[in-house]
C-alpha cells in the first residue's frame, strides 16, 4: 500500500505507467531471487542461502536507515 502511494504521488500523471514498471520490477526482483538462491543452494546447500538472506536483510535495513537519515536532515 505504502508503495503505491508513493507511487501515485511521485508520478501524478503517469501512474498507471509507473504501476507497469512497479509489476516489472518486482517479478524481476523474485526472478533475481530464485536464480541467485538456486545457485546458492547448488553450489554451497541451505546454510548458504540463509547466510545470503541475513546479509541482504542486513544491508536493506541499512540503507533505509540511511535514506531516512538523509531524508529527515534535509527537511530541516
């Protein structure tokens, strides 16, 4: 929810443009997901693949802690 809503406001008057590319990115991102998990486990088993997980994880919540940081330092 909170994705589109960013969306239609970033984008007032090409959302539905922009919903196109929201639906292409996230098939692509699972896409990504299962190949590069796929290999992983192929090549090193489970622990691998959990161990990946954890370290995106890990840098997701990183960079939106810094994005947030960012963001609120330049409101002010």
């Amino acid at each position: 929810m909170a994705w589109n809503t960013w969306l239609t406001r970033t984008l007032p008057d090409d959302a539905e443009a922009g919903g196109g590319l929201m639906v292409a990115a996230i098939q692509l991102a699972i896409t990504l997901g299962a190949t590069v998990g796929g290999l992983l486990f192929d090549m090193s088993g489970y622990q691998s693949t959990f161990g990946a997980s954890a370290a995106i994880l890990a840098a997701a919540g990183l960079m939106a802690f810094v994005t947030k940081r960012a963001g609120s330092s330049a409101l002010t």
